[in-house]
C-alpha cells in the first residue's frame, strides 16, 4: 500500500544515509522501518506478551557491548545532582 509521508530535507538525508549503510535502497529502507515500528506496537487494547516483551527488551539491548561501562557508583542518587550542591 502505497504512503506517501513529508520529511524535512535533514530527515531525509539522514535516512537516506541510513540506507546506504544497509545497503539497500532508501524506500525499501524506510518501509521496512515502518514495518517493524508497526509489528514491535501492540494493537490498542491488546496486552504485551511475555514473547514481545522480550523481544523489545533485545532491541533496546542491541548494542549494548559497545556502550561504555559505567561503575555502579555512577547511578547513585547523589552522582546525578552533583553540580546543584
């Protein structure tokens, strides 16, 4: 089904930049992002599954072995209003 969706000229380049790095095309690109946005949402009145939950979980971690690690001491009450003393 065809959509036809307005982006600013920054969007775009930036997609399509996206795109090239998948090495595919930028429509095909943006459809399969539009696809996978619509099947990672539960339907209105829907509950999350155990299986989706997970799954959403899995893609926020995606990656994660390149952030930096951060001491626990990091995440503590006092580490994030350090400068309002």
């Amino acid at each position: 089904m065809p959509i036809l969706v307005e982006l600013t000229p920054e969007a775009e380049a930036n997609l399509a930049a996206q795109a090239v790095s998948h090495g595919i095309a930028l429509q095909q690109y943006a459809s399969k992002l539009l696809e996978e946005a619509a099947a990672a949402r539960p339907a209105a009145g829907s509950k999350l599954t155990r299986e989706s939950l997970h799954a959403l979980l899995d893609r926020i971690g995606e990656g994660a072995e390149n952030r930096p690690k951060l001491p626990t001491s990091a995440f503590t009450r006092e580490s994030f209003y350090e400068e309002r003393r």
